[in-house]
C-alpha cells in the first residue's frame, strides 16, 4: 500500500508535467509561427521605418546650407541652396523630393552662417516646431574652421552638442526623420584654390584660418597644421555616424559629402572654398540619393 500509492502519485504527476509541457510548446509554437500573434504585430509596427518620400524638409546647418558666396561674395543665396532652395538649376532636395511649385510653401531654411555644433540644440529646436517630415543637418564646418588648430571644437564637446540636439529634438517631434551630411573635406578644398592669387586674397579675410592660412606653406609645421584639421574633420564625421546609428529615424549620408571630389568650377568663383550653384547641385544630388533609398549607405 504504502510502495504503490507514492508510485501512482508519481505517474500522475508525470503525465501532469508531460500534458503541461505539451501544451506550452503548442501555446509557443503557436506565438512564433508566422508571427500572428497580437504581439507579434504590435512590436513590428512599433519599429519606426525610413519614410523614401517626406513631403516637408526642414534644413539646419551652416553657411553652405545658406548658399553663402555661392551667389556674391561674402554674402548668403538661400535661393540656390542643396537644401531647399528655389533656383531650378540646383533642383534642390526639396524640390526634388516635393516638387518645384509645392516645396517653397513645405520648406524651411533655419541656418546660420557661421555656426557651430554648439549652435545645432536651438536650430533643431525651431525646426521642431514645423513638425517637418525631414530635417538636414549640415554642421562641423566652422567646428574645424578656426582662426587656428588648437581652437577647434573638442571632439567630445562635438559629441555632447549633438546628442543633446537630436535628444531635444526627439521630445518635440517624435517622427521626424534626420539626414545627416558629413563634413567635407576641407584639405582637398584648400588644394583646389591655393594657386590663384585672387582666391588667397579673400582667404585672407579670415576664411577657415586653421585650414587656409598660409595656404601656399610647405614647411613642416604648415603641413602638420593642415593634417591636424583634416584628421579632426574625420574625427567629427566618425562621431556624426555613431550618434545618428542609435537613432532610428536618423540616416548619416555614409561619408558621401566628405569623400565627393569638388573640382574647382563646383566651388565659389569668389573663395573657391564655398560650393558654388553646381556644387549646391551636386550636394542636392547626393542628399536626395540618399534620402530615397530604401537602405541606408554601408
């Protein structure tokens, strides 16, 4: 009595274990198979995806965005802008993507000429207030360009400004996509107007110091200086990357800007520095390959 009762006990508790495992496995393998459960769909559809077709830009950044000396010199032609700009023979990113007639009224250009990364938390700021489908950011030009090396922004620093931009801007409009441009490579600018006694003279002025002082230099310490700028340029483009990549609804343009070689009659014909209306063009071009595809760049 006392050997058979725990043994049938046992039985039962077993063949209990075995219904109740069985039932799990049904109850699991019914979650996962074909992803038909409700949570299923609810963790799918709360994944944001890349709108290919935003139908309002709103873009922040510096001088190049403003179309500065593109135009005339030292002053700003928003109308011939990459970004959002008017002028039919750039065919700007808005324009592109919302059409010539309807994107003045569907985009907004907040930049400054002149700023900074530490400028990029208040721009963002006012561009959240449109609810833009879009944003582009087009900033760390003038963070390198300093009237010398050891001025230029800390990288860290670069990397606090915008995390804070991007998170300040999430909290005021939560679905706005962010095109991030890298910088470009200001070396190669250098190269492509150091020769012309004109274009040293308006350098001169104060353009990019860090970068164009004494532009036709070949001493040691010229060059050092030159290299020192560049490598921080690629510094602020890695953390540009880094930032975007935890953002879903951001997209960093993959090194596009800093590697497309502009030939000196895509520049400014006053400082060959600044992209003129064929290197807004170009700019517009790369933007809107970018922003339409259904990947982000590798």
């Amino acid at each position: 009595m006392r050997t058979t009762a725990p043994r049938r006990r046992v039985r039962g508790t077993v063949a209990g274990v075995s219904l109740a495992a069985a039932l799990l496995a049904s109850t699991v393998t019914g979650c996962d198979d074909g992803g038909s459960s409700p949570r299923g769909e609810r963790g799918a559809q709360s994944r944001p995806r890349w709108n290919t077709a935003p139908t309002s830009v709103a873009a922040v950044g510096d001088s190049i965005t403003r179309g500065f000396d593109a135009c005339s010199v030292l002053a700003d032609c928003p109308e011939v802008s990459w970004a959002t700009g008017t002028d039919p023979t750039v065919r700007s990113l808005a324009a592109r993507l919302i059409g010539e007639a309807e994107a003045p009224s569907r985009s907004w250009n907040l930049a400054v000429t002149g700023s900074r990364m530490a400028d990029l938390p208040g721009q963002l700021a006012q561009a959240a207030t449109y609810r833009p489908d879009l944003v582009t950011v087009m900033v760390g030009s003038n963070d390198a360009c300093r009237p010398t090396a050891s001025s230029m922004t800390p990288v860290e620093q670069f990397r606090a400004d915008f995390e804070r931009a991007l998170r300040e801007l999430r909290a005021a409009s939560p679905t706005s996509q962010v095109y991030v441009s890298s910088v470009p490579d200001l070396q190669r600018l250098w190269e492509q107007g150091k020769d012309s006694p004109m274009v040293r003279q308006v350098w001169k002025l104060g353009i990019c110091q860090s970068m164009l002082a004494e532009p036709l230099a070949a001493t040691t310490g010229a060059t050092a200086r030159r290299e020192q700028v560049r490598a921080r340029v690629v510094e602020y483009n890695e953390v540009l990357r880094e930032v975007c990549a935890k953002d879903e609804l951001c997209r960093y343009d993959g090194g596009a800007v800093f590697q497309y070689p502009f030939a000196a009659d895509q520049l400014s014909r006053w400082d060959w520095f600044h992209p003129g209306r064929d290197g807004q063009a170009r700019l517009a071009e790369l933007a809107h390959r970018q922003v339409t595809a259904a990947e982000p760049p590798r």
